[in-house]
C-alpha cells in the first residue's frame, strides 16, 4: 500500500477497534530478524509492515515485487495525527527522555489541536515496570501508542504486550521524537530523495557506524538472492 491507502487502512483499524503492530521496516531491521529467529518471528507476526526504508524499497524492486512507494514512519505518524484531528483520537506517546517526551508532547498538541494527547511518559524503566507501565497506558483508553525505544527494544515490546495493550494502532516510531521535539533534525529533502537520510544522519551521528554496517551486509545480500533467483531459472 502506498501512504494514501496505509493511512486508509489504519483509520478502518481504528473503527473497528482491532489491535495492530505496525513495523516500519528499514534494513537494519530486516537483517536483524534474519539473523535472530526471535525478531523473525516478531516481524511476521506484526498486523502491518510498512516499506520505511528507501533500502526496502530498492530491495523490493530489484526484487521483482516492488512497492508502490516507501512509507516513512515519520510521515506515517504525522499523518496519522493529521486525520486523528478530525476523529479526536487519543494518543499515547512512550519513550526517549522526560525532557524530549515532555516537549514533544507538547508540540504536537499545538500542531494538531484537535487530537488528545491523552498521556505520556519516558523509555527509561525496565521489565519490573511494565505492568505499571501498561497500567498507565491502558487508563487513557488511547487509539494510537507510538513507541519510540529503538528498534532493538520498542519492537519487542509492543509484540510481546500488545495483547494486553489491544490499541488499534501501535507504532515503534524510532528517533521521531527526538526530531519532532527540536532535539534533533531531519535529513534535508535534497538527501531524502537521494535515498541518503541514512547518511546523514551517520554524519550528525557518528555513533550509529556500528549499526550502519549492517547497510552493505544488507545490499549483498539483496544482490546475490537476486543472482541466485535469476541463476535458477
């Protein structure tokens, strides 16, 4: 589905109440399940994945089966907000600092007045703290929880209590709200449509060098199965 239709799609989800773990897959993220059975298993399970990457996307088309376009997460969220306005969805907003949840929520209260931030709080607690955790969410009755942990952790998280948690629509949104807060900036459009976001956000992260090798590991790949599809033939 292409970002019109996921929308659609997730709106329909909201109606009906019917719980949904929404992946935004990158990369990073397909690699990693391939190489764990858990994250695999998490990833298959998931209601809806969504082509977040621009990596996704070139693999699914040099694949043969491409998508009708890549649906990123970060706008993905905001246009769930934007059309949550007219609905007045609540939503819930876990993760990052007290300092950057606390500003993002405010600021997409502002921008999107007509939705309820009906809660939040930040990422820093550990297992013995999820019942409370749920507990928090749950009493807010929200119809969006966007989960930003890092992939590593937000993914887990929602799949192994998203039965629990049964919202309608929950989202590991990664760094967003580092973005959305002001902490942190977008790659500029001329890098997005160049497919480099990841580069840039290597070049303001230097950090993130370990992660990112998992980026060529990622394209052999691609291109052998490719090879290997072809060769077979």
């Amino acid at each position: 589905m292409d970002m019109k239709e996921t929308v659609s799609y997730l709106i329909e989800a909201v109606r009906s109440r019917t719980p949904h773990q929404v992946i935004t897959a990158n990369p990073i993220m397909v690699m990693t399940a391939l190489e764990n059975p858990n994250y695999m298993n998490i990833m298959t399970a998931a209601e809806l994945v969504v082509p977040d990457g621009t990596g996704v996307v070139w693999a699914a088309e040099r694949g043969g089966n491409p998508v009708k376009e890549r649906v990123a997460g970060f706008d993905l969220l905001h246009e769930l907000m934007r059309v949550g306005e007219s609905y007045h969805w609540r939503v819930y907003l876990l993760g990052s600092t007290p300092e950057v949840i606390q500003e993002t929520a405010s600021k997409l209260q502002k921008q999107y007045p007509g939705l309820i931030i009906a809660g939040f709080r930040d990422g820093f607690f550990g297992p013995a703290e999820d019942e409370e955790v749920i507990n928090g969410i749950l009493e807010t009755e929200p119809d969006l929880l966007f989960v930003a942990r890092g992939a590593d952790t937000q993914e887990p998280w929602i799949a192994k209590h998203k039965s629990r948690l049964a919202i309608p629509v929950m989202m590991g949104v990664g760094g967003s709200f580092d973005v959305i807060s002001g902490r942190t900036k977008r790659a500029p459009l001329a890098f997005q449509k160049l497919r480099l976001e990841w580069f840039y956000r290597l070049l303001k992260e230097p950090t993130r060098y370990k992660r990112m090798l998992a980026l060529p590991k990622f394209a052999v790949k691609v291109i052998r199965e490719k090879d290997r599809v072809t060769n077979n033939r």
